[in-house]
C-alpha cells in the first residue's frame, strides 16, 4: 500500500521560522507606514514638492512635525525613502521615482497604495472578526467601511481602465457581443464601477446596468461614473444580483471578482443566466487560484487566503445560510455552483494578465 503525502511542508528549524516571522512582522511595520504616508499625503507632498525636511513636510501637509519627522526616518531606515544630511531637522527625504509610482499613482498597474488601505480597513475592528470567527457569524463589506470598499475599487482600477479593453476586443465572440449597436451589458457587484465605466468606453454604442448590494458603493460608482462622463449610458443599481429583473434581455452579463464573496452564488448565477440573452456570453471573473488545494503553495495562493481570513470570508458569512466561500475559489467549485445554477459547464477564456485574475465563461 503506498501513502501519498500531498505538499509535503518543509521542517523548518525554530530559529529558521523566527527569522521568517522577523521579516513578516518587518512587513506588517512597512504596511503599516505606507498607510500612514499615503492616507496623510505625506507621499503626494514629496511627489509634488521633492525633497524636504519634517518641518516643511508637516508644514506642507497640516500634520505634526514631531510624527513627520518619526515617520521620515522610519521611512528612511527602511529603504522607502532617501535621506541627506546629519542634522535631524536639516535633514532632507527624497522619495525615489519608481517608489511614487508604486505608492502615488493610482494610474500605474503597480500601484499598491490600496492594498495597504485594505488591510489596515480590515483590522480595524479585530473584535468582530474573532467574533466571527467563533459564533460562524461575519463582517459584511459594510461593516468594514466605506475605506474598504474604496481600497478595493482604487487596487483594481488601473487593470479595468487599461487591461480589461484589450482583453475583451482580443475575445472575438465577447467582442462581437458588445459591438453591436444598442448592446445591453450587465455586471454583477460592481463595487466602485470601473468595470463597467471603461466597457463603457470601449464600447461606445452600448448600454450597462450594475447591480450591487452595498449602498455606499451604489453611490460611490454613480460618482466615477458621473466623473467619467457615462452616465448616459451607464446605470448602477442598488439590487442584489439575485434579484435581477429582466430576462433575456442582455447581450453580455458580467461579475468580476466578487462571485467569492457573495453568501449564495448560486441564485446569483441562476439570476445572469436567466438575465441573459440566449447564446449571450455570461462571463466571471474570479482568482487564478490553483485547481487543487497544494500546500505550501505559491504566493498567489497566500495572498488569497490572507484576503479570505480578513475580507472575503468574513463578508460572505455575514448572511444567514451563507455558501462560505472564501477568495479562494478553485475552478471546481465555482463548476460546481455554476451546474447548480443551470449552466451546462465552463471554459476558461484565453485572456492573460498578470496571473492574478481568471476568466469563465459559464454555458448554459
Ligand atoms: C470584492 S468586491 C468587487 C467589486 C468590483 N467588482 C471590483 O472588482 O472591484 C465584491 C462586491 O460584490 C458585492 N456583492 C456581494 N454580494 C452581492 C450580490 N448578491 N449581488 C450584487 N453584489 C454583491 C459586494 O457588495 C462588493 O461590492
């Protein structure tokens, strides 16, 4: 009889796993002072105004010379920022080019400034979550807070504005789908909207109605979108994704990257399915999780399970008789859910992007 022994973990030593801890509490500090930076704009001002001193950076961004100056040096100390001069108050910080991109520029794919915002949103109120934890009970979205809501609308912004198009015009049958004229598009749990704002943009002979269960996000996406100059063509509804009312009606149904979190999948499937047009492309997005669960696994797969812990699962179990999904949500059991919801199977679609995302097509 053989034994399989599935990931088999790597022993590592007492001091081994005491230095990995080390460099991850090192981690949590940088997140921490990241945080701090951008939400005080202390990373705008060096951006905008270059090298300075505590003085002129509290000066510069109404805050408290003696906390600027700290948080400076820390900045420093870690290899954020760059520091001249011997004199603690003469002394100039510099905020490198490619680091400003990183932490300022809510344009770049390499922006990260909002994953900091999550995670600090996150455990802002680490009461609930242990209450969670031990009752089976969550923490919904609204329950993190607007900030939430908003670090996960900032973090996937730039991959909508400047990835999804290409992605979409590059699926020859989901570009068909939405080029026609009068073309009726819907997503599911649009949270900030700028999913729907840049298919809007691409596609400018059609029309989007979003549905979401989160107020707060209702309004902020009908802001963007009134930013963005679609909202002519663009309609962001406060209505779950189950209660979706029309059938048959649309040319394209979408959920990106929120399927996970919803408490019951399966009757917001079963409602795109029924939303959409017969031979309309029903298509979600979720994590390039892998298809089986391997541990150790790779980062991705870490990641994920850390958002899961703080975020998504929490906030999938925040509804009575909830699926309790998780952000990793493996091929499998979204196949499962989809068959549950009518669908006959799924395919993966051939659209590449920086390994993080995957997109399915659900047929009925
Ligand atoms: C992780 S966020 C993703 C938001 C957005 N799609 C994005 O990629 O940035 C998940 C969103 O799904 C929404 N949601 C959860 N359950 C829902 C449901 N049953 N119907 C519609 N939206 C839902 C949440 O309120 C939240 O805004």
């Amino acid at each position: 009889m053989s034994t399989t022994v599935v990931g088999k973990p790597k022993a590592l030593t007492a001091e081994e796993f005491a230095e990995r801890m080390l460099g991850s509490v090192l981690g949590f500090m940088e997140v921490f002072g990241v945080y701090l930076g951008d939400r005080l704009g202390w990373y705008a001002a060096l951006r905008a105004q270059g090298p300075m001193t505590s003085t002129e950076l509290a000066a510069a961004t109404g805050t408290h010379e003696r906390y600027a100056r700290e948080w400076l040096e820390q900045q420093a100390v870690s290899g954020i920022l760059l520091a001249e001069g011997a004199d603690a108050w003469g002394r100039r910080f510099t905020l490198p080019e490619a680091v400003a991109e990183v932490l300022t520029d809510e344009s770049s794919l390499a922006f990260m400034a909002p994953a900091g915002r999550m995670l600090v949103a996150a455990c802002a109120n680490p009461s609930a979550l242990l209450d969670a934890y031990r009752t089976g009970g969550g923490v919904s979205w609204e329950q993190l807070g607007l900030a939430a809501g908003e670090a996960q609308a900032a973090m996937n912004r730039p991959w909508f504005e400047q990835r999804l198009p290409a992605a979409l015009q590059g699926t020859p049958h989901l570009d068909r789908a939405l080029s026609g004229r009068g073309a009726r598009v819907a997503e599911v749990g649009f949270g900030g909207g700028w999913a729907s704002i840049s298919i809007a943009r691409t596609y400018p002979g059609l029309r989007v109605d979003g549905f979401e269960v989160d107020a707060a996000s209702v309004e902020m996406a009908t802001r963007n979108a009134e930013a963005a100059g679609v909202t002519d063509r663009v309609s962001f509804h406060l209505v779950g994704g189950a209660e979706i009312g029309e059938q048959a009606a649309y040319d394209a149904v979408f959920a990106f990257e929120c399927v996970h979190d919803m408490p019951h999948p399966v009757e917001v499937l079963a409602a795109m399915r029924r939303a959409a047009r017969p031979g309309a492309p029903v298509v979600v997005m979720d994590e390039a999780v892998k298809e089986t669960f391997t541990a150790p696994g790779d980062e991705l797969e870490r990641m994920m399970y850390g958002f899961s812990l703080a975020v998504c699962l929490p906030d999938g179990m925040s509804s009575p008789g909830s699926s309790g999904t998780g952000t990793v949500m493996r091929p499998s059991v979204l196949e499962g859910y989809a068959r549950r919801a009518g669908y006959d199977h799924l395919d993966v679609l051939p659209i590449e992007d920086f390994g993080f995302f995957r997109f399915y097509q659900l047929h009925q």
